[in-house]
C-alpha cells in the first residue's frame, strides 16, 4: 500500500544552537531535534546513558517485598521455581533469576509453560505438578499480573507466589505474596516501559544488594549483574519495548556485555551466526539474529531449551544447544513463509486488506508459533490491526490466535470489548493473544472491524513515514553515517534515523536476495554517486522497480556495512515511488 511521507521541518538557527551547546555534529544536532530533544542536557544524557543512572531497584513498586519473600526462602533451603514466558523477553528474565538465586546458594529451577499444549502464562496444572515435585515457591516472570485463578491454586497447594510483570494489570489482582511490576495501581514509578527481563534485573540487582548488605555488592555479584544486563538487554529489544530511559541504558551497556562476556551458550551462538567477529554489537543483531533464533524455541514449543541454552556451564551441552536452535530458526522460517502466503492470499481473495478497517484471517493447520509474526508483518504491510487464528486439525481444541496493531489502535482494550466473543484473551496494545470457538469467529470478526472502524478514521488508515530529513546521496559519506551511530541503540521510539532523497536512478536491475528472493538488492545513483541499496522483505519490488518510468523518490536509513574488514555506506530501501508521485 502506498504510504504518506512527512518531512520532519528543518530550522536551521534550532539546530545550530543545539550543535553549539551540546558540542555535537549538526547532523546529530538534527536528529535529535526530531526525537524532541532540544536542550544540552537531555541531549547529553541520551547520547551517553550511564548504569549510575538506572533507577534503585527499591523504588521499584513491591520490589523490597519480593526480595525479602525470596531471601527467606533461600535462608530456609525451600524449593523456588522460576516459572517465565515462552518468549525472548521471559527467557531471559528466566535465565538471570535463576542464575542470581543460584548464586546466592538457593535451590532454584525453571518451567517455561509449553506454547501450544499450555499457552501463555500461569496454568493451575503446572502450578499443581510443580507443587507435587516439592516447589514451595513459584517466582513468574514477564506473566502472571492477571493470574487471579492460578494465585488461588497455588494457595490451596501450599505454594508462596512471587509475580514479576510488565503486562497491563486487570481490574483485580491476584492475591501473592509480591507483586513486581513498574505499573501497580498505587504506585508512581516514573518509568512504566520496562520489559519482563528488566524486572527480572531489577529484582536480581535487589537480591544482590541485601546479600551483600549494602548497596554496593561483592565482586562476584558485580560481574553476575554486568552479564545478567546483556540478558536484560537481549529481551528488551526482542519484547519492542520503547528504547528510552532506563530501557536505553540497560541496552546500551547490555551489547557491550554481550560483547565481552555473554553467558557459555550465547557467547557459541555468537560464533554460530558469524556476530563473534563483529567489532561491536548493535540492537539490530539481537532483533535479527539472536532474538529469532531464541523466540525460535519457544515459538515451536522447546523453550525449555533455549533458557538451558542461556544458563548451561557445559561447553559440550552448549554447543549442541546452540546448534539445535539454530536449526529451528530455519525451521521457524520456513513454517512463516508458508503462513504469510497462505493469509496473504486469503486477505486479497475473501476481504477487501485495501479498504477493510481490519483483517481477521482464519485457518486450520496455521502453526500457532508463526501466526504472530505473520500477523506482524500483514498488519505492517496493509496499515490495519491483524488478528491470525489457526484452528485445531481435530476441531477438539479451541482456535489459537495472535493479534498486531497499528499506532493509534490499543488491542488489550479492543479485545476486552469483543470478550463476548472469546474464551480468553491478553496481551498488549500493540500484540496480543486470544482463544476462541470456531462457532464465534464471525460474531467475532464483525466486532472487532467495529472496534478498529471506530477507532481508526478511514485517512488514518494510510500508514505514514517519518522522515527525519532530506539529503542528497553524496551527504552520507562514512563520517557522517558514524555520527549518525552516536543515536544508538536503535528500536521502538528511537528508531534508526528514515532519511529520503529526489532525482535517483537504477545503477542495475535489482536482484532478489535471501531464501524465496523476500529481500532485494540494488545500486542507487543519483548525479555522480552510486550506493548500494538493499530492501529486506521488498522481494515484491522487484518487477515494478526494474520496470518504473522515469527518477525514483526513495526513503532509506542509513547503516555501515562492514565486510572482510572493509567499512562501505548502505542504504536500507524502505519504501520508494516515481518522481513527482
């Protein structure tokens, strides 16, 4: 679908007074102008976010409470499990739990909940097998804010209950010993965005300081919590969180714990996927390479594995774990390929994707672990929340759905009006999951286009582009893309700066790049310049732009490409269209 451009104004006094207080580039100067920071100070600040700066984890709301429920335990030798989410975010929150009560002497162990056979969060059967293998307290992470139920299963089974969260809170809450989470009803903790793993962190940091009695720890804690960041930091950016505050801190410092010192398992996928002879590691290697490769796991019902992967001290173990998932990453992406063409299809052929206020795309067999990314990718492709729900081959079980917004179309709240309609449902505004009978599918979709119909008005169902600024292609040479990086990490809310250009032309007919030629490949010249261009997920491209009349206006992101040691400028195409269009 066609997008709207908008320039972001250029005011070249705004600029020039930031460049000459904050004593940086222009260019730098500028985008920071778009990303509403005007002032030297705050610019300061995000261009060098410090550890010191992060929060104390007893100003996070029930945070003082949980650890003191947790050292009791350990103190007492009781059985603590860390029960996490299935994806990136919950397993590594797992992981740096688990490691952190271990290192404290606990007796500590981990349950991932299958994603197909149990579904997200608590389940009250776990909570009772758990129970029955002696656990005496059950420590959730990145789940459990709405487990009302599964709170009174795990009281009438002698079981303390500890919840660590982020996800919106309902209207009740469960009844647990502590509650950890930045936005409990009566509290004020001045950043909500953390992620579950940041939590976790926080909650890890917590329990380091009241074993070493103060607020700086020992040694051996120090270096546990400057690797448990790199954890924290690889589920943050896998969750989507925003990319600010605290957020940016943990994964500013987190890539270069990666770096230097990534857990056993970590540091041979590092190896595995050729990321171990970067110089430095960036966001966009966890959102690409490691996180799907994680997700990979628990999206195909193993992410046992992939937090054993995390925590294992045994090379041997690590590298056969390192290697499985990698396997299943392919696995992953062969089984969303197939997905994607399948609902794409029934989109164009059953629905009107182009002019519908919302798509709800149903079938049986859809792997229940890809839907939500193809969900993803249909809801970026046609502007529109998606909701993908793949029936059970038997008809026996409930249908599996996710669900993917659009900015300005909260999906927590419009599920929650189409609940009539659904056995359960929960998430976030931007994703969410749901279960449903295959009779209330119709009931269903005709609400749910009600609520995005009347929530999203029909010129705002046009997706628009941000752009930070124009410039001619001869702008970007290597010195100014690298102070570009200094915005760094890039992700939600600080994504990497979207610069466009007029007057461009083909340098060769573009070449379909990756597995199924989704990617494309191209040189750009404009005047005497010629870049390499490449557009991932644009395979779509190809025949329209080797055929398109005339000069292209095209929106691109800048990044350096590093290749046997030689450092080249790359654009990654975004969108494009003739000129004057």
């Amino acid at each position: 679908m066609a997008k709207r451009w908008r320039i972001h104004p250029y005011d070249p006094d705004l600029i020039a007074a930031l460049q000459r207080t904050a004593r940086i580039p222009a260019v730098v100067a500028q985008l920071l102008l778009c990303r509403g920071i005007s002032d030297p100070e705050s610019a300061r600040q995000f261009l060098d976010p410090k550890l010191s700066s992060l929060r104390d984890p007893s100003d996070l709301p029930g945070c003082a409470e949980a650890t003191g429920r947790i050292h009791e335990a350990i103190r007492a030798g009781k059985r603590i499990v860390v029960y996490g989410d299935y994806d990136v975010d919950g397993i590594t929150g797992t992981a740096l739990l688990r490691q952190c009560i271990k290192l404290l002497g606990g007796d500590v162990g981990y349950y991932v909940p299958h994603r197909i056979d149990e579904g997200y969060g608590l389940n009250s059967e776990a909570i009772r097998s758990l129970a029955a293998e002696k656990a005496e307290l059950i420590i959730t992470v990145d789940c459990g804010i709405n487990g009302v139920e599964h709170a009174a299963t795990a009281r009438e089974c002698g079981v303390e209950l500890v919840i660590t969260d982020h996800h919106e809170p309902g209207l009740r809450l469960p009844e647990a010993a502590a509650i950890v989470h930045p936005r409990l009803p009566g509290h004020r903790y001045p950043f909500a965005g953390l992620s579950g793993s940041g939590v976790a962190f926080k909650l890890a940091w917590a329990l380091c300081q009241q074993a070493s009695g103060a607020k700086r720890v020992g040694e051996r804690m120090k270096e546990f919590l400057l690797q448990a960041v790199g954890l924290a930091a690889l589920g943050t950016v896998a969750d989507v969180v925003p990319l600010v505050d605290e957020n940016r801190v943990l994964v500013r410092h987190g890539l270069d714990s990666l770096k230097k010192a990534p857990p056993l398992g970590l540091a041979v996928l590092l190896r595995i996927t050729e990321l171990e002879s970067k110089p430095k590691l960036d966001s966009e290697d966890i959102a690409f390479t490691l996180a799907p490769r994680l997700n990979a796991a628990g999206r195909l019902g193993q992410a046992q594995l992939a937090v054993e992967l995390l925590v294992t001290d045994r090379p041997d173990r690590a590298e056969e774990l390192a290697q499985y998932v990698d396997r299943l990453n392919e696995s992953r992406q062969t089984l969303e390929r197939s997905v994607y063409l399948a609902a794409n299809k029934q989109a164009k052929e059953q629905f009107d994707p182009e002019n519908d206020p919302a798509l709800v795309l149903a079938e049986r067999g859809w792997h229940p672990g890809v839907i939500g990314i193809v969900a993803g990718r249909l809801a970026e492709k046609y502007h529109r929340p998606v909701v993908l729900i793949s029936w059970d081959q038997l008809g026996i079980k409930p249908g599996i759905g996710s669900a993917r917004s659009v900015p300005g179309f909260a999906l927590h709240a419009a599920l929650a009006a189409c609940g009539g309609h659904l056995i359960s449902h929960g998430g976030h505004a931007a994703a969410a999951g749901l279960t449903i009978e295959e009779s209330n599918l119709d009931c269903f979709r005709a609400e749910f286009c009600e609520q995005a119909a009347s929530s999203i008005a029909e010129e705002e169902r046009t997706a628009e582009l941000m752009i930070d600024a124009e410039a001619p292609l001869s702008a970007f040479t290597l010195q100014v893309v690298e102070q570009i990086e200094q915005l760094a990490p890039f992700g939600q809310s600080n994504a990497r700066p979207l610069l466009c250009t007029t007057g461009v032309t083909l340098a060769n007919r573009p070449q379909p790049m990756g597995s199924g030629g989704r990617h494309l490949s191209m040189r750009l010249k404009q005047h005497e310049i010629t870049l390499r261009a490449v557009a991932f997920g644009g395979g779509e491209w190809g025949e329209e732009l080797a055929t398109a009349a005339g000069p292209l206006e095209v929106a691109f992101r800048p990044v350096i490409n590093t290749f046997r040691g030689r450092r080249t400028v790359e654009l990654h195409l975004v969108d494009w269209r003739c000129g004057g269009t």
